[in-house]
C-alpha cells in the first residue's frame, strides 16, 4: 500500500472530479501529442515509398504532402462537426452506432481500441529510435527501452489527467519550439542560398518508372502523420465547461500546427535530399545538416524522442473513455467504469500499457512494422464517422446541412480512398485487420449476450414465481474438535436451522471410531456423519452426501446450506504452513446450483 501510495498518490474523493478537467493548453498537449508526434515519422513514410523508384523521385514527396494537407483540413472540419453534435464524447464508435448501426459502430469501436494499442506501441518505439539514432550503441537495447517507458507513462496517468498533463505538456510545447527553429533555421538556409540546387530535383523532372499506384502508396503511407486526429472527440469529457468549444479550439489548434510542423519537415527533407535510412530517422538527418551535431541538434533529437514517447499518452487519454462507452453498452467489460483512486479509469490504462507492453515485444520494437496497421487501424473510424455524419445530416437537415454535408462527403470520400490504397500497396502488412476485426465484432457480441443473459435472470420482474424456503438443513465438513469446529457449530445453531449435520471424511476406522465417542459426550445434539474415504480424497465423499441430502431436501423445499470452518493464521505467510482444506471444499462446492456455502472465520491470536 505505501509503494502504490508512493507510485501513484494518495487517493482523490469523488467531489474532485472537476478539479481533474484540463483546461486548452493542457488538453492541447496530451491529445494533440500522437498528431503532432506524427511528423517525425510521416514524411519519412513518404519517402521510403518514393526511394523505391530513386532519390530523383523524391520532388513528388511536395505533391502529396499537398493532399495529406487537404485530407486534415477535411478531417478536422468534420471532427469540429462531430464534437458539437456529440458534445458527451464517443467520437467515431458514438456516431457510426447511431447513424449507421450498431455492426458499424463496433466496427470503429473495435478498430479504435486496437488503433490506441498501437498508438502507445508506435510512439513508443519510434521515441527509441530517435534516442538510438542520437546513440547508436544503445540501438541493441532498443526492446528493453521502449518497455521501461511504456510502464513509466502509464504509471504517470495512474496519478490522474490533471497531473499527467502538467508534467506532458513542456516536453510537447518544447518540441514544437524545436522544430519552428529547425523549419525557421533550414528555410533561411535555403533562402540565403546555402543549400546546393544539386541536392534535390527540380520540381516537374520526368521521372521513369513512376506510376499511379505508387504515389496512392505514398499518400497512404504519409497519411499516417493524420492518426490520432480524432482523440479530442472522443476525450471531450475531459475538457473544462464549455467542453464542446475548448474541444473544438484545442482541434484546430492542432490542425493548424499539425499542417505547419508536417509541411515544413517535407520541403526541408526535399531542398536538403534527406535519403530514409534504417538506423537515422530523417528529422535527425536534416537536424544534422542544418545545425551539426552540437547542442541544437540534440535538443531536437531529444524533443522529438520525448514527443515520440510521451504521443502515447493521447492512447491513454482515449483509450480508457472509449471502452467506458462500450462498457456502458455492454460490449466490454463493466471494470472498464471503475474510477480508479485518482479518478481516472485505472483499469482501461493498466490493459493498454500491458496490451502494448506485448505488441512491442511481439514486433521487436520495429516502427516500421507496425505503422501500416496502425494507420489502416484509423482510418476505417475515419470513414465510417464521416459517413455517419452523412446520414445524420441527411436524416437531420438542419441549418446548414448542405455545407456540413458536403465537408463529411469530402472527409469520408478521401478517408475511403486512403483505407482502400493501404490494403492494395500494403496488404502483407494490414492483412492482420481481416483477422481480428471480426474476431472483436464476435466477442463484442458474446459479451453482449452475456450481460442481456444475466440481466434477465436478475430482473425480478422477470420471475414466475418464488417457491419459499421451507426450512434449512446446514452441514459442517468437520476434521476434529476443536476452537475452530466449535465456532462454526454455534453459528450454525445461532441461524436456529431445522437439523445440523456434521461430517467428518475419515481415511481410517479407528480414528474415526475415536472421533465419533469424543463427539457424542462433546456435541450429542448435533449428529456427526462418517464418511470413509479409502482413496484418501476428502472432495469426492464429501460432494457425494452433500448431492444425497440436497435431492432429498430439494423434494420437500428446504435450503442445504454448507458451513465450512476456517482459521485464519495472523500473519499471511503462516497460510502456507497449513493444507487450509477448507478452501479446497468452497471452491469445489462453489458452482453448485442449490447449494449454499458460507464460510464461518476463526481469527488466531499468535
């Protein structure tokens, strides 16, 4: 308990909910961390798709970041849209169930709560990279790193929003300011004409072998900068009153940084010929030549690692409001509700940071592995809230619908297009979506089930009739005479039952005989039954009178009630000098229709 008060913090009462809100600049720098964080590896998407055909293909990386920008204005007018018509959060899972059902609406649940998985995993790992890219000895240990900082940030939201958002929000502003004084620094360089023409070719260069299809693979692949566009809707709960509108200014705050920030990485990346490496992530290279390696360039390298790592925070800001509404409508888990002791939706953030913690070991730590699923995991939310927004201004048509409308048609169109292009140029790496989309949908469902099961076998309204307890015949499992018998026998004839029954399962006659003489002069009021067990199972002999005296009890309407007697030493440690049999008998008994099991405590002194 002290190591969890020291870890996490003394508990928070109930009433301070409200001092747990996060205010723009708060919200600003937990939420848009994913978004922003996507810049360092977004752009080197691009170019890892265009190096294929050569370096003189890099020019179209201009083009195409040109329609990932068009993709996030059409994304972020559509999310400001869904954030003021589902003020109470939900995103993408709250407005495809409502708009287009609930198969559609798991759908987007589904994909989301892997996608926030793979957020921490992704940011994670490529936070590691840059700090190995800085110091290559460490590129070994790359597993180890990523692991130690996935349990550091999830202890750090077990300590509550408010708090994390303090301590997230200077790395986050830092690495803004970081890379305007990279894009400020390399811009004037090329303006004052330091950087060499033959570096990079021109723009509109006939290059061989370029196709259609591998600019839609670069789009695709450069669109993964936009995930973690739609964590503020689903987060909107966490905002300060008014939410809606501190969400939908947050929103375009980061829209228009996210735009800024990605657009000056790629045209430093272009003037600059920056070439994507394996072990160098190209915000490293092109720090390196503009700055050198002296104390810019590790400030950069160590916001942008910072950023990388702390951008998984935006999967456990989400991730935990998200399974609350799936939760609340039965598809989950209901421990997903739990506030935890500072408020926060403890359990929702320990799942993720193990679900994380296994992914990463599972690809090794491996960036590039998991970014196409990471990204194709997004982008069907994308598309089908789009759509949802659709219908709902279709069915709605309210003032202005025709201009939201066409916004959302854009928006779904574009995230479509993207979500289709990753499966035809990337399918080796998202075929995994085919498999364990569907598996969630039908676990989803048996949960559903479960809990509509439950639900109605606990309605009273629900009942026929109730046959009323005539009377109760209680058995005590009893190994001897002592303190601990002596307890659950006046117990027993406290709750004043029809008849009480003590068992004794015995391995040999002659114990058994002297039991049974010590017995009739100690308790003759109670019978005492034994049973002979030659196999030395205490379980089987046991279970066998107890289901004798339940048929016979069940035809006249009495209740069986086993008591089991047990002593429970003064320290934890002494439990494991003893066989405690009794919780072998109450946990074979426990599943058994009608049979009820009590357990009766003796506490020792020493």
């Amino acid at each position: 308990m002290a190591l969890k008060r020291l870890l996490i913090g003394r508990p928070l009462k109930s009433t301070e909910l409200g001092e747990q809100k996060l205010n723009k600049a708060k919200a600003l720098a937990i939420l848009s961390s994913d978004a922003l964080s996507s810049v360092a590896y977004g752009p080197e998407q691009i170019l890892i798709v265009l190096v294929t055909i050569s370096m003189a293909a890099f020019w179209y990386s201009l083009p195409i970041a040109i329609g990932v920008l068009v993709l996030l204005t059409a994304l972020i007018l559509s999310y400001r849209q869904i954030i003021f018509a589902y003020p109470h959060g939900g995103g993408a899972y709250v407005v495809s169930k409502e708009n287009l059902g609930v198969n559609a609406g798991l759908i987007a649940g589904g994909s989301l709560l892997v996608d926030y998985i793979l957020t921490v995993a992704v940011s994670v790992s490529a936070g590691t990279d840059a700090i190995t890219s800085a110091f290559p000895a460490l590129h070994e240990h790359n597993v180890l790193i990523a692991i130690i900082f996935v349990v550091f940030i999830t202890l750090l939201n077990l300590r509550g929003v408010t708090e994390s958002a303090t301590i997230l929000a200077y790395p986050v502003y830092l690495f803004v300011i970081a890379l305007f004084i990279l894009i400020g620094a390399g811009l004037y360089q090329i303006a004052a004409g330091s950087v060499s023409p033959e570096l990079h070719t021109p723009v509109g260069t006939p290059i061989a072998g370029i196709s259609l299809f591998i600019l839609l693979r670069a789009f695709a692949s450069g669109s993964s900068a936009l995930t973690g566009v739609e964590a503020i809707s689903n987060a909107i709960p966490n905002f300060k009153e008014p939410a809606p509108v501190n969400a939908a200014k947050t929103l375009t705050a980061m829209g228009a940084l996210l735009a800024l920030l990605f657009s000056g990485i790629v045209v430093l990346a272009y003037y600059y010929g920056i070439s994507p490496k394996e072990e160098v992530t190209v915000v490293s290279q092109i720090a390196e030549e503009i700055f050198g390696r002296n104390f810019m360039y590790f400030f950069i390298q160590g916001t942008t690692a910072l950023i990388l790592i702390l951008a998984a925070n935006t999967g456990y800001s989400a991730f935990p409001l998200l399974a609350v509404n799936l939760s609340r409508d039965k598809f989950i888990p209901r421990i997903f509700t739990v506030r935890g002791d500072r408020l926060g939706y403890s359990n929702g953030i320990i799942i993720l940071g193990l679900l994380s913690i296994l992914l990463i070991i599972a690809f090794q730590g491996q960036t590039e592995q998991l970014i196409p699923l990471y990204a194709v995991g997004v982008f069907i939310p994308f598309t089908l809230s789009q759509s949802g927004m659709m219908v709902k201004w279709i069915r709605e048509r309210p003032a202005g619908w025709g201009v939201k409308l066409f916004i959302n048609t854009i928006g779904a169109l574009i995230s479509f297009t993207v979500t289709i292009v990753f499966f035809l140029t990337k399918f080796a790496q998202v075929w995994p979506v085919i498999i364990f989309l569907p598996i969630i949908i039908l676990t989803f469902y048996q949960i559903h089930k479960h809990y509509e099961s439950v639900g109605e076998q606990l309605r009273t309204a629900s009942l026929v009739s109730s046959i009323p307890i005539a009377g109760n015949v209680m058995i005590v499992p009893v190994a001897g005479i002592t303190r601990v018998v002596e307890n659950s026998i006046n117990y027993a004839k406290s709750l004043k039952p029809d008849q009480i029954i003590a068992v004794n399962v015995a391995f040999d006659r002659e114990s058994a005989k002297k039991l049974e003489e010590k017995w009739a002069k100690w308790q003759p009021e109670v019978r005492l039954v034994t049973l002979y067990s030659y196999y030395r199972s205490i379980i089987q002999p046991l279970s066998k009178f107890i289901d004798t005296i339940e048929r016979k009890s069940s035809e006249s309407h009495y209740q069986v009630t086993v008591i089991i007697p047990q002593f429970i030493p003064k320290k934890g440690w002494h439990n494991i000098l003893h066989n405690q049999s009794s919780i072998l008998i109450r946990t074979a008994l426990l599943y058994r229709k009608n049979v009820v099991i009590t357990t009766v405590p003796y506490h020792l002194q020493k």
